[in-house]
C-alpha cells in the first residue's frame, strides 16, 4: 500500500491526507481528483491524484 501526499498550494508544505492505495489503483486513476481538509492551513484543496508524492516508493 501507498501513502498519499500532497502540497498545500497555500504553504507548499507536504502534506498527509490519509489515503492509503495500491499502486496498481493509483495508476488506474491517475486523472481522478481528491478534496480533502488539508492540515498545514486548514483549508480545503483538490488535487488530481497524478500530483500526489508517493513517500515510501521513493
């Protein structure tokens, strides 16, 4: 399984947002977006999952 993170757009902070996914379905759905509350500025944001860090893969 991988984590998800993201950059907030407001303070370019890397950020968890508590997904977790296979890599076979993160690629499947690549184009998809996620909203999600985002930690760093409390704000709400929507990525496209092709923007997303993969942590652990690195």
């Amino acid at each position: 399984m991988e984590r998800l993170h993201f950059a907030c757009p407001k303070t370019g902070q890397d950020i968890d947002v508590g997904i977790d996914s296979e890599l076979e379905t993160l690629l499947r759905i690549r184009s998809n977006r996620v909203l999600a509350r985002c930690p760093a500025c409390g704000e709400r944001h929507e990525w496209r999952v092709r923007e997303a860090r993969l942590p652990e893969a690195a």
